[in-house]
C-alpha cells in the first residue's frame, strides 16, 4: 500500500490518507446504537429489500414493506427505532472550481453529511420515518424526508389489497419503486462537484422538505396508485426547521401529486411500468399580490430486476419528466429530464453501475447531459457476510465514481472541464 500512494501524486497521496482517517472516524460509534432499525425490526438482512445490500434500490421484499407502512416484524419487541448514517468522501475535479466557503478549489476532503433516524413501526398499521441531518459544507443541522403512513392489508375477491395514507414532506418521496426524481439515480453525489447540472423539474427539487402533504394510495394485484395534495410551511417554521425562509409559495386547493403503476413480481425476475404527475401553482412571494407560476409534470417510469439465485443481479431503470411552466407573465417554457441506469452485483456485494443523465429544455442554459460510472463494496448486510465482532449491527458502502460530461448548461466546448472523480465511504448504523 505504501508503494503505491508512494507513486501517486502528492495531492492524491494527502486525499487518499485523509479519506481513509476520515473513514475510520466514521466507523467510531458504540454498539449501543444496533443495527439499521428497519433490518433489526423485521429480523431479515439488509440484502433483503434493498439491491446490493444497500442504498435506495428496492428489491420486491421492500417495495411491500414500504406499501405496507413500515409496519411488518419478526414479533420480537425491544426494538429501538433509530438508525444514523455518515457519508465521508473525496472529490477531485478535472479543473480547479472557484474556491467558496469550506470548498477548495480541487481535491476536497469532507464529510458530507451526518443524519439520525427515527425509523420504525409505531402500531400494526402505523410506521414511517423522520430524518435530522448535518450538513457537512453548510455546517447545518436540519429537518429532513419525512414519511409516516397507515396501512392496512384487506382480501378482495382472493387478491390481496393494501390501502394506506402517506403524510410527507416532498412529493414522491413515498413512491415505493424508488425510481422518481426524489429517490431516483445517481443515487449518491459529490455535494461540492455538478452532478446534473443546475436545471431541475419542479417535482425533482421545488418545495422539497419545505411542504406538508398527505397522499393516499391502493395496491390491489399487479396495480398502484397515489393521489395527494401539498401546503406550503410557514417562512417561519422553514426557518425553525433548518431550511431559512423562503417566502414562495403552493397555492392551496390548486396542486395535486399522482402516480399510477403496473408491477409484476415473478420471484427470479421483477419489473414495472409507470406514469406520474405533479400540477402546482405558485406564489413566488407570499408576502405580495402578484400573478402565480404555473408547473405541469409529466412523466413515465420503469425497472427491471434480474434477481434469479441472488448471486447475481442485474437491475435497470428509468425515468423521463417533461415540465411546462407558465410564469406570471404567462410565456411558457419547458424542461426535460432522462436519467437511466443499469447496475450489477456479485453477491450482493461486489457492484457497478452505468448512467446517463440529460437535462434539456426551450432554455438552452438548462442542457446538461453526460454519463457516470460507480464502482463499489459492501461487505455486509447479507446472509453469511462474515462482520467483524463487534460490527454486526452496522453496514458500509465504500465506492469509486467517475462523471464524464458532455455538455454542461448549455455549453459543449470545455465540458470535460468538469469531470469528477468521487470517492466515498458510506456508513449506516
């Protein structure tokens, strides 16, 4: 190992030994904070529900057991609901960025992000989760994704029916095929590098977190549902919750969220299709009268899971949003997102994943497009993983992104400027 930091240079050989303290650090917490709460609460491992042992992908096992509210259990009690999480990374760039508070120009070490969960069932029919996280470039702590839900399970005609009704706080965090924009790839990024670029549809980035809504769901066969409706918080409260005010604005009675799917489970294989929207009304500044910006999203979803003995696992998906906003005086423009994805793992442990991402629209500032590659471990979590004494109620993530651009806001001519390299170690306790 000496050898080879020997012959990198200097600066990767100073990153690559603050990235491996800084893992290290991440890995300091006592054993009295258990395992994962949702593993520790159903008894089964994290490969279970999750691809790769790990991270926002869903086997068909979780999809059910984010329909059913969180609430399923190996009937054992004395489960405590909390879990944490500590994202440390390293981010190198292919040209120096402007430097900004707590972000060097190029080759930054940093611990991205902090966050502790309140994460479990509460009733039979009640569960949900609640984050509070720290931002590690903002030096901030504040509210983060929220969904609490009631669920039940009903036998109609012989098929099994689940209706429920999710209360969160940004639309589509509660979608359980994890493949809209909340949820959906890249999974993970450099909080200091580009990433998709600075153009988001409204259901993508919007009001998130600053929102309250409820959405009501139906699961009956092979068929999905939502219907919801969101208000905004308070500037005040946005504020107390960590967030600073914003003064913008959902005009209540005027925006609804909805999404309609058609899934198939057959054990060795798994997939779906679907389509969602997301119609809201602005008021940019609450404090005045003033004419209202209009969004309508539109969008078409769908995955794909290779699952056979779980030895191998070869998963794709994707995602395509069309927005058209009407701003208050009334000109229209749009904007498109794509974002697909395809990953592969080796015992649910050895993984890599290929995606394309692009951002276009009627503004040509918006167009970003490019691909990016991840490379990653994860040595526990799954049946059999041999955890070292002391670490069984802990999983770790530790993985190697490259993000190649071809076009950046618009602009073609030095994109590859902006090419990062992200290093990271991800751990969940």
């Amino acid at each position: 190992m000496s050898q080879i930091l020997f012959t990198l240079p200097r600066p990767w050989r100073r990153a690559l030994a603050g990235f491996a303290t800084c893992a290290a650090l991440t890995s300091i917490v006592t054993p009295a904070q258990a395992v994962p709460s949702f593993a520790r609460q159903t008894g089964m491992d994290c490969a279970s529900c999750h691809i790769g042992s790990f991270g926002p992908q869903l086997t068909p096992a979780g999809m059910r057991f984010k329909i059913g509210g969180y609430t399923d259990t190996d009937g054992k009690s004395g489960k405590i609901p909390l879990s944490g999480m500590a994202i440390a990374s390293f981010t190198r760039t292919a040209e120096d960025q402007e430097p900004e508070d707590n972000i060097k120009a190029n080759n930054n070490l940093k611990l991205d992000e902090a966050a502790l969960f309140f994460a479990g069932r509460i009733t039979d029919s009640i569960g949900g989760f609640a984050e509070i996280g720290y931002d590690g470039i903002e030096k901030s702590v504040a509210l983060g994704g929220i969904d609490f839900r009631f669920a039940r399970a009903v036998d109609m005609g012989g098929s099994d029916a689940t209706f429920g009704i999710s209360v969160n706080n940004t639309p589509s965090i509660q979608d359980p095929f994890n493949t809209l924009p909340h949820w959906s790839f890249p999974y993970l990024s450099s909080p200091v590098a580009y990433g998709t670029g600075g153009a988001a549809s409204f259901i993508g980035d919007g009001l998130a977190e600053r929102v309250l809504g409820a959405v009501g769901y139906a699961s009956y066969g092979n068929l999905y549902g939502e219907l919801g409706s969101y208000g905004s918080l308070s500037p005040s409260l946005q504020n107390k919750l960590g967030h600073g005010r914003d003064y913008q604005r959902l005009s209540m009675g005027s925006n609804a969220y909805w999404r309609l799917a058609w899934m198939q489970d057959l054990k060795a294989q798994a997939f779906h299709v679907g389509v969602f929207g997301w119609s809201a009304s602005v008021e940019p500044d609450r404090t005045v009268a003033s004419p209202k910006d209009r969004y309508r999203d539109l969008g078409i979803d769908a995955s794909y899971q290779l699952l056979g003995t779980r030895e191998h696992v070869v998963t794709v998906n994707g995602a395509y949003v069309r927005e058209r906003l009407t701003d208050m005086e009334n000109e229209q423009s749009t904007l498109r997102e794509t974002r697909l994805n395809a990953s592969y793992y080796y015992q649910q442990t050895w993984g890599a994943s290929l995606g394309h991402f692009a951002t276009s629209g009627s503004d040509s500032a918006a167009a970003t497009r490019g691909q990016m590659l991840q490379l990653d471990w994860t040595p526990f979590g799954k049946e059999n993983a041999r955890v070292p004494e002391g670490l069984s109620w802990a999983n770790l993530r530790v993985g190697l992104q490259y993000w190649n651009y071809s076009r950046f806001e618009g602009v073609s001519s030095g994109a590859s400027d902006h090419n990062t390299t992200y290093l990271f170690t991800w751990l969940s306790f």
